[in-house]
C-alpha cells in the first residue's frame, strides 16, 4: 500500500545526542561525583532460602568512614512489585534467592562500603530449597511465600476459545511438542547504578539509569512514605535496559542513605550482581499441541507454558499473560486453549525482559510450525501463509486487528534469503558442512490496556515558532527522542531543527509508564502529537484574527499559516508564535494518551488486551559442522511490520540489535543453576553475541502499514526485533542437519546431541 | 471592609528557600564552577564621548591564557534595548559614557582577563560631553545618536485631561515649585553575573542572576542570530535585582565566547562596573504648578518632567510614562497637563530601578503637597482627605480605580504616630534638636498594558494530589515563589506544604515577563490560579464519573471532593488524581494572563495602561540636630494598600526593606558625576543604608482592599514600598525645622543649609 509522503515523518535522522554516545562523552549516572559523595553496598544473602534469625551490623556501623546501616526495619513500607507487592526492599524475616538483599549501607568509599558488608554478621536457617517449576507446584512443595493463597503457583492465566475437541477431532493430523526455553541476563553495559541527594528542603534528587523514572519514583515516595512531589527523578544516559532497568532495587536505598546523611549516596551493582540480584528473563516449559487438516489448515491448538518466575513475582503476571495471548502465533487458530502458569521457586527472579515471554512462545510455536509443515510434507511458507492472519482478523484475545503486514513479512524475508525447495540440507563447498534456511514468523501486542499504559506530554511553541517538547519517555538508547521530535515537527509543519526535547527529569515533564512493552512511539508519539495539535490551535486562532480569516480555512504550510487557496493572505509562523506569547495567549498545551482497552475475561482471556499488534517474519541461512556441532547464521532476513516507519534508518538500528539478541538467546545465553545458585554469574561464563558471532549478512526490511491508532500510522519495532530470530536460525539447522533443538541454547553440544552424535543431557 | 477568611491565602509562611538564604547556603552563579571555565572581563570606554578610530586586539590575543576576544564586529546583529534598539553590545564607532563596552575577551583566570583587557590598545577622538539635560535638548547641542529623529530629546510623554486654564482661574491659591531628584544605582550586594556553556549539540545554557530570564533568553537569540529553542536560561540565586538585573549586557559576551571556545565562561562586574557600566535611576528635574481653592480644592495642576536618561534610551521610556501618569499623585486633579521629556545625554545610562519614576514624582508631589497645605493653614493629612482618590473614580489616564484602599492608609498611617497638630517643630529633651511629623501619601500602578505582559504557567497535580507548579517568575529575593505555591494551594484546596514550584530554568515553564514593574503576584498570581482551576477541572470530572454525581455539585473540602450538602459522596483527592493519572487523563493544564489594556492616546495620555493601582501613605517622626544638621528618623509608619495580602509577612518585610531603601534614595544616594565621570563609583563613597541608619521604629501597616482583576483580591507591593518614605521624611524636617529640601539627598549639609544655616550649592 503506497503511503503518501510526509515529511519529517518516513525520513531518517540521526538522534540528537548520537554523536555524544558515539565519542563517550555522554554523561552516565557514574559520571556525577558531587562533592561529600558516598559509596553503598548491599549485603545479599548468598544462599538460596532460609529463615534470618539474627542480624547484627554493629560491627560494620563502628567502621571508620561508614556512614549509614539499613536494615529492612529502617524501610517505612518494605514491601514492593509491580502487581503483588510480595518483594521486601531489605529482608527481615527470611531470603528467597541468593540475591536477596538484607542490609545495605554507604561509606566514604566503594572499598569501606564493602569492607562493611563484609562485617555484618547474619544468622540464617537454611530451608529447603525448590528450583524445578513442576515440582514447586506439586502439593507439599516447600512455600517460598507462605501466605500467598495459591501457594507456589503465583498465578494461572487461561484462553478458552472455540470447542477444542470439536477442532480436534476436525484435524487430519495432531502433532505434540515440548519445547524448553532458559535463562536470559539483558547484560546492559552499565550495570544498575542510582545517585540519591537532598537538597535544603529535605527534596530528594535521584539520579537513575532507568527506562521507567515515573515508577522509580512512585516506588521511592511510596517506600519511603514520601509525597509524590517530594521526590525528583532525573535521568542520565542510560547503557543499555531491555526490560532490567525497570524495578526500584537500588533507588530506595540511596534515597533514604540521603535522608539519613544529608549527602549525595551512590549505589552501583557489580556484574556478579547483575547476574544474581537483577531480573532475568523467565525460563518456559511450553507443551505444544495442534490439529490441521491434510491441506495444512489448522483446526485447534492446545498450550500449557510453565513459567519459572523465581523468588518474586515481578512482571512475571505480564510475561505470563503475554505469553498466553501471543502463544499460538500470528495464525487463524479457530480453537484455542491456553494455560500459562507462573510459578515461585528459589531461582533468580524472572521479570522484565525484551519480548516478555513472546520471545520464548515464539520460539516453541515456530519450530512447532516447521514440524507439522514438514509432517504434512508442505513448504514451511506456504503452510504459514495458509493460516496467517490478516488486517479484520481476531488476535487470539478476540480483539480485532485493524493493520497486519505479516503477508507482505513473510514475502520479503523469503524473497530476501531465496526461499526455494526445503527439504535436507546441502554440503557446502568445503566438505562436512551443511547449509539449510529456516523461517519463524510473530504477532506482537503494542499498547497494553490491562494496566493503565499513559503517556503524557506538553507542547510550548516558542517566541520564533521553534517548538519545545517536555515528554517523560526515557531514551535508553533506542533512539526515542528523534522519534517524538519527528512526530511533533510533522503534526506542526516545522523542521526537525525547530524541535527541542525536554526531557529526563520528573520535574519537567508530565507523568509516562516507560520505556516499556515496545510502548514509546506508538503512546508517547500520541501524547506528544495530541499536545502539539493542541498547541497549534493557538497558532490558527490567533492567525485567523491577525488574517481575520476562518480558523478553518487556514493552513501551515512553508513556514506560514495561510489561506487554503489564497497562500497570499498569510502570516509567517514566527509572525502568529510571537504575537500569541505578546497577547498572553501562550501556546503551551498538554496532550495524554493511554489506550482504550477491555478488561480480558479471566476464564476465557477474551477482551482487548492492546491498542494494536505488530507482525515479523525473520528467515536464516545457516552452515552446520558435522563434526563441531557448530553453526554459522550466513544470512539473517528480518522484514517488520512497524506501522508507518517514523524514522527507517533508527528501525533498522532496532531490528540489528534486536536480532543479535535474539542470536544470543537461541544460541548462546543460559545462566545454569545449581539449587538456587547461578553457576555462571559472568560474562566470561556466560557469553553474549558480539558483532562477529551474529549473522554474516544481516538484512532488516521494513514493512509498512497505517495503524489507525499510531501516530501518522505508526505502531514501533523495539522487543518484535527479537523475537523471531531463534526460530528461524533453529528451523534452518533442522533444515541443513535434521535436528531439532528443543532445549535452549543450540550451543554445539545441543546440536550434535540433536543429531544423534553425542548422547546425554546438557 | 472585613474580607472572607480563606486558607493558605492570608496567611504568613516562610519562603522554601529561606533557610538556605539565611545560611549562606544558596548557590549563586558565581558558586558555579565546571571544569575548564574561562573567566571573562570587559575593556569599556573610560570617557564619556568619544569616537573610535582603532581596536587593536593583538597583543591581548597573543597573551597567555587568553581564550577568545570579541569587538562589535562579532557580535552577530549588534544593537539591543527594550524600545530603542540603540545600545550596542560592544561599541564599533563611536562611545557614549564611560561605561560603553569595546571589548570583551575571555581567559583563563581573572588575573589573565583582566590583564589582556589592559593590553588592548583603541584610538579615539574625543567629542563634546553633554551632561546636563537641559543644555542637552536646547538646538546645537552635541549629539549622542546622529541619528536619531529628535536629536537628544528621546521621546516626550502628555497628559492632557481637562480645561487647565479654567482649572487655574477657578484657583484661590497657585503654589509653583521645582524638585530636583538625583540618580541611585540598585547596588545589589551581588553584582551582574552569568556563566554561558555549550551542550555537545551546541545547545547554549546561560546561567544568570536576573529578574527577566526569558528577556534573556530572547535578547541572547535575537543578538546572537539564534533559534529561541537553542538557547536555554537557568536562573540561580539572586544576590538582589531592584531593576538593575534586567538587560542583557554580559550573557551575550558570555554566550557568543562559549560558543566559539566550546567552554564555559563567566563574566562578572566589578563593583565599579556597577556604578558606571550598568543602568541607574534617573534623575528628574521636576516643575509643579498647581491651584487650589481656599477650601482646599485642587482645580488644576501642570508638571514638567525632565529625565536624565544617560547614553541610552533603555527603559526610559517606561520611567517618563510612569512619572507622567502617576506624577500628579493619588489625587482628584481635574484639569491637568503633564510633560514627561526624556534626554540623552553623556551620564551614565538611566534605566529601570525600583519606583520606576514615581519614586521621584512622589517625592517633588508630596512635599509641594505639604507646602501648599501650609500655605492654606490646612492641616496636611487634611488637604490630602479632601483631595485622595476613591474606588471608582478616574486615574490620571482615565481609567477607572476599581479598588483603593487610599483613605485607610491615611488614617493608619497617622494614627500610628499620633498625628496632632502640625505647624513648627518641639524642642527634644536634650537641648538644640527639634521633631517633627511628616506626611506622604502615593499611587502606583500594577499590571502595564501598554507593553505586552504575559505570564504563563503549567499546572499539574501528581498521583498523590501534590501539585507541581512551573512558572517562570523570578524569585530574586522577594519571596514570589511562596506567594504563588499560596495562590496554587487556594485554588486547589490543598494545603501549602503540597505545593511545589518548578522554576529557574526557561525550558521548564512557559514565558514569564519578568520579576518587574511589581506584577508578580497580580499577573504571575493570576496565570497560576488559571493553570491549577484547569488541573482541578480533570479532578472534578473524573470525581463526577466517580461518584455519579454531576460536576457541578461538587465542591473541595478538607482533601476530598464531595456532593456539596452529602459529604459521604466523597473521594479523596489522592484517590481521584491516581484515577486521573491511570486513565490518562493527565490533570496537567496551562494557564495564562495577560492584562487586558487600551493603548494610550499619544496627544492626551488618555486610556487604560494598567490592570489595577495600589495605594499608600508612610509618616514619619524625624529629630534634626539644629547644630550639625543630622535628622534622625524615630519613626515612620508605612501604610499600603496591596488588594489581599497573600502573605502578610512577605508584604511587611517587603514594606521594610522598601522604606530603608526610600530612606537611601532621599537621605543619603546620588552618583556624582563631572563632565560624564562618575566621582563616587563605590560603597564607601557612596553610602547606602545599613539597619542602624533607617528609622528607629518602623510600622509596616497592611490595608486590605479586594482588586476585581487579582488573583483573590491581591494587587502586590513590591516597589511602592519605597516611594512615600522620602517626602514623609521631608515633610517632617520642614515640620521640624522648617527646611524645604528641594534637591535630593538630603544631607546634613543640604539640611543646614536649607535652613540657611550655610550657603552655597553642594
């Protein structure tokens, strides 16, 4: 579908701030070092789950240069999560998982902060320990939370659609399958860090690293017992957050240090603690079940994903509702039942991650399609294209989706890699290689509606008709700000020159959820559309009095506000802004956006979950070694449905990224447990893509479509980037070798197991 | 008339920021100091006319350490001034007083500065000084701006109101008399001061001590050809402004030296600097004419104003206008004619200070009005009750008074000294002093209209039901910030402690003009009640949806919104704002007010130039030593009318430090210049009041009166404070002594020889 041409939205710019994230010289939280700085450590309990019987921190509170000792008591409301508030900020009574922290402290230095923790003296008894999800919810299990009404299962979330026996006894074919996802660490380069000060007022400052400073803010004023007001929340450059930097571990800390000290207090994870006291991404048990007839029509699907939630609940109620609705794929599934259960055990706690549980379904629903394609003897393309959803079709919510490129998805993505006959892999010109393709396609939700999703924004069109933008959405590298300031230059008909962002501090700029649920363009390009649209009926009011013409007979076009037919009798832009700021008639205006949604039925999950939904079909050439095991991706064709692409190139910038990431989890991540013990808490250990392992060829392709909802049509890429890509790599490796990874990673070993060369489990 | 009692508002609270202030602890521009600062200095003129042959900046490039310099011809669009742009920002052809800037340059240390600025060498030719006003607008003088339509005359301001000849005839008594006033420099304790740096995106933040941030701001664009959006305005902490802070000459050196060195650089005046390179009062050459009937009448009145404005026109403008439109006094003057000229000449540039020309008429009106008191054998306070202005009638322009609390102040005012007889002083107790009692009465005007005034606000009320309030108003030391958290906190119904201001920062809040012409907490006060009615306005509907109930049934009380007449129906306003919040319907609105005005008819002085007018009337005791001439104040009584006092602390200490500065401005002041040269350019010199040299007692007296067009009723006090004090103190020395001081300060030698204890001029 050709779209018509708008200008500066569908063009590429750099983000304002690139050239100082590419020299280093943007300032991070740890480039602030106010003067009477301290250093804080936290004491976490290292073991997996006991009962804390005694604390005592004397030791360290005599400590020359330690300033301040935090033990949960201190907390005002010690408890918090997003949905159950079941998460203490220092444990009291007992620790859950190694990471827990139990008491925290600052000092005149890192080395006396930690020179302290090592002196506190905590007296535990240890507790059974539960780090299988299966056996946590079987009856008699050890309770992690002993008052949770459900036990060790946190919650259970359903889709109940159509008459599944009737589908399956349609079906020519039944095929069952269980896939098994792990571990993932987001593995940002700047480890969690946070800088709390008080100013004379007794108002705190709190400097974060974070995709969502609202919440860190409403978590440390809630907390601490603080009014709203009481708190500022200033964001620095953020390195990197894919769904970590998101919880207010470290903030509370440092804020009530300061309190208590009256001086700046810095808090910084260590890489070991990334890895042990941060979230991770859920690991999933997915049993896979569905019916087709002969001509590959799928009849009905049954899903049970079992998710390892960890110590605490976390956004483990998002990730197992999102899981559930996006599980059965971006097909026409006539009868669907779905059971996602999320479960606490003594592991790291799972929470937000990039992809929120689509990452892992996608995976197993994937690889699912390219076995039964392969069963019905038909092209892995062709069966997908014979049940794909399509613009007018029901999400599996029952919600209606109004725009859906997949269609045109899978086309460019196979066109991209050549797709042609499958079926057994080729030598390769060097001897014991083997090359095969692969495909996976997705469905995404945008703009969550279970939670309330705002985005708020002020528009000031200035003195000389540039225009100032205050938004509360983080860039945390993915290039947000260039994106709002090409909507707001495009709803005002200016230059992107002309617009400045105001942006990372709590301060300024209205109430945003974060840099969340791949939520920015679509609901924060909204907010600051509305806004701007509001501001800039000022501007045609007042050009209407000064041309004494009718308000809606005027339009921008050039710099100027004019007669529609008549560009003669005009104002210039700067001409209306100035005599509006003269007039008093400020053009200042606010705009919010948070999606209208239905609450979902909780025995049947119908309703309207999300604003709109996305779509991607990613397609792998990949070499096996016989001998190693070893694969190497030669090509990676990732074509996204994005709505209206804001800016192609910052697209293209997500779908690479979002790609080596989702290399990394098919093919390399998995922090390994051992009851309750992270065995690889390192990046020695535990391996993430650099530039050199992902795909030789890497090719993003943009797809567009006109969402109603999105701003100028557009609905985002950011988590979708991810998703499809360790599918499409794993049903290559089946396509070259014949093996199925059912496990992950597909390291060399899985490989060669899943050929048969090698026995045993990894 | 007794008011109804409301709550913040009437109420006295500290400022937020006052403990800070008491301790020192308040940052100031000059408490900034980033890495790699450079330090600026200014080469100027050093006489007072002259014309630029040569700039020879090459020594002072090549010296070490030396970072930048600047002559005129860098300066991108080189000329600025508030109504006349005819003020360069470095002079290129020609100087016109000492302080005129040639050359600005920047360096490592002050010492470096200082030192290149030495080694610049500039040819002149000096020309013919013009120091007198008179002298100055007869033909052939010498002229400062060749070009200018009106020679040295820089404008003239009328009022023609009435029949002035049959005013005269219709006069039993005709009382003429000339006052000369002479110049004050603010002599803020912290002198000018900014610090410019450039962002990575050459984005410019330029931090001041001033009172008019977004002048700045708009003045360093305009001059530097930059975009609005790309220049930035913090203010710190103001170390006093009185006028004095308000036009840009050192952010632009500041600004284009960051720009082309790529560091920060401050510039600061030296106090001397302060005396001869930045603006002072002007002094007013003031004739009075005026006829009365026996009885006390006032029939006519005729007044010619002649303003020293120094080289450049600056607010000159303003400062004629005011004095023309005030100069008559809060008087029924029925027939009246009022000449305002104002002059260049070659003196230092006179500009706005605090009184802006009233200051002056107030004191030549207000002793005429004492000497013809005594000519009628009428007592003062009297002759002034027969004459004062009520609600309702005609100012001077013919607008219409619509509050005046004039006849209360009065009464306070003398009952406080217990006004009795009048008509020569008493001997003290100790021998040759005598006392006497002093009268001065004043009107004044709030809210021009003549210029555009704008105010803007946002409003926003947190989750919690906090409110955060951005405004622009400066604080600069008059304690606006509380005033307008109280105005906030009324509208909403909240109490102050949940008010919190967001300001200092030109990218935060929408345009405010400006911490002058006391219009803060009229117009600032007005623009905040606006932005938080609109905020309450999402709290009520989303109450209304809440409670089922209509809109207009429901009303805020005691941190609920309630069913008026049913209080159960209630929810709490944390309650509802969360609401608000989560639906995204974010309670955030603007607010704006700019008063609405008739521009003045330029033959007649006729039409509506302000919002409202503020009343005052100040007695005071004096004892005068009959040897040395020495006049001690014992007390003076400061009665104003400022509408509803917001805070009624604010408005006493405000009433105080006006008075002692009034005290200054008629007792002690004058910069004394020869041929263009000021002669006293210092604080020992010069001497300004200290607590020990002010009146003995002093009695800030509030008169409450409900201004329709404040915001509850408040018109503000601000400058007033200042006026009546010195011809009250006058007045009571000719009541003493019988000494008319018809030239200002009145020193002890003016006061014996006024008294004809020694003659000559001083």
């Amino acid at each position: 579908m050709p779209l018509p041409s708008l200008h500066p939205v569908g063009a590429s710019f750099p983000r304002a701030n690139g050239a100082q994230l590419a020299a280093g010289s943007a300032a991070y939280v740890d480039d602030l070092r106010p003067a009477g700085l301290l250093f804080g450590a936290v004491l976490r309990a290292g073991r997996p789950h006991a009962r804390i019987l005694r604390i005592d921190t004397r030791r360290a509170e005599r400590l020359k240069g330690v300033a301040c000792v935090l033990t949960g008591h201190d907390i005002p409301v010690n408890a918090y999560g997003p949905l159950l508030q079941d998460q203490p900020v220092l444990c009291t009574d007992k620790v859950r998982y190694e990471g827990d922290p139990v008491v925290a402290l600052c000092a005149e230095s890192w080395a006396a902060a930690a020179e302290a923790a090592r002196l506190v003296r905590v007296e535990y008894e240890d507790l059974p320990v539960v780090s299988d999800p299966e056996e946590a919810i079987r009856p008699g299990s050890p309770l992690l939370h002993e008052a949770h009404p459900t036990g060790n299962l946190v919650l259970e979330w359903k889709i109940r659609r159509g008459n599944l026996d009737a589908g399956f006894a349609e079906a020519d074919l039944i095929v069952e399958e269980r896939y098994q996802s792990r571990t993932q660490e987001h593995a940002s380069i700047e480890t969690h860090i946070c800088m709390a000060e008080v100013d004379a007022n007794g108002r705190l400052a709190v400097h974060v690293s974070s995709q969502t400073p609202y919440q860190i803010r409403f978590n440390v004023s809630r907390v601490l017992k603080l009014p709203i007001a009481r708190v500022r929340v200033l964001s620095a450059s953020a390195g990197g957050g894919f769904g970590g930097k998101h919880e207010p571990m470290l903030e509370p800390l440092a804020a009530l240090c300061a309190l208590k000290t009256g001086r700046p207090v810095k808090f910084r994870m260590t890489r070991e603690e990334e890895f042990t006291a941060s979230t991770i991404r859920h690991s999933l048990a997915m049993d896979y079940k569905t019916g087709v007839t002969r001509d590959g029509r799928i009849t009905a699907r049954r899903l049970r994903l079992l998710l390892d939630g960890g110590a605490y609940c976390s956004y483990g109620e998002t990730t197992a509702s999102k899981a559930a609705l996006m599980g059965a794929g971006p097909y026409r599934v006539p009868n669907l039942h779905v059971d996602s259960l999320l479960t606490y055990t003594n592991n790291g706690i799972a929470g937000a991650v990039r992809g929120f549980g689509v990452t892992q379904t996608t995976y197993a629903c994937e690889c699912h399609m390219d076995t039964i394609a392969r069963r019905l003897e038909m092209d892995p393309l062709d069966f997908r294209r014979r049940n794909a959803m399509q613009a007018g079709d029901a999400a599996h919510s029952g919600d209606v989706i109004r725009s859906c490129g997949f269609a045109e998805a899978l086309d460019a993505a196979t066109r991209e890699v050549n797709w042609g006959a499958i079926g057994g892999g080729r030598t390769s010109p060097c001897g014991r290689k083997r090359r095969g393709r692969g495909l996976a396609a997705m469905i995404y939700p945008v703009g969550f509606t279970a939670a309330a999703n705002p985005s708020g924004a002020f528009a000031r069109v200035n003195e000389d008709a540039t225009l100032t933008i205050y938004t509360g959405c983080a860039d945390v590298g993915q290039g947000a700000h260039v994106i709002l300031r090409q909507i707001a230059a495009e709803e005002l008909g200016v230059d992107l020159e002309s617009v400045h962002i105001v942006t990372g501090d709590t301060d300024l700029a209205p109430l945003d959820l974060g840099s969340v649920a791949s939520r920015v363009t679509h609901i924060g390009g909204n907010a600051v559309r509305r806004a701007v649209a509001k501001a800039k009926g000022f501007l045609l009011r007042k050009a209407a009095q000064m041309i004494e013409a009718a308000e809606e007979d005027l339009e921008i076009a050039d710099g100027k506000i004019a007669v529609k037919g008549a560009p003669d009798r005009c104002r210039t832009l700067p001409e209306v802004a100035l005599k509006c700021h003269r007039d008093g008639e400020i053009p200042i205006a606010e705009g919010a956006y948070n999606p209208p949604g239905l609450h979902l039925d909780k025995t049947t999950g119908q309703g309207k979950p999300y604003d709109c939904y996305v779509f991607a079909a990613h397609a792998a050439e990949v070499e096996v070694d016989m001998d190693t095991g070893e694969c190497r991706v030669l090509q990676l064709a990732a074509a996204h449905d994005v709505g209206r692409a804001v800016n192609p190139m910052n697209v293209e910038g997500q779908i690479e990224g979002g790609s080596l990431q989702g290399y990394g989890f098919g093919m390399l991540e998995r922090i390994r447990y051992k009851g309750g013990i992270a065995q690889n808490p390192n990046l020695h250990d535990y391996l993430i893509p650099t530039a050199l392992d992902g795909p030789a060829r890497m090719k993003p392709i943009i797809v567009e479509t006109e969402e109603p909802t999105g701003p100028f049509g557009a609905k985002g890429v950011a988590e979708p980037a991810l998703n499809p890509t360790t599918p499409a790599i794993l049903n290559a490796i089946y396509d070259a070798v014949g093996a199925r990874i059912t496990d992950l990673p597909a390291t060399p070993e899985a490989v060669l197991r899943a050929m048969g060369m090698i026995n045993g489990r990894h």
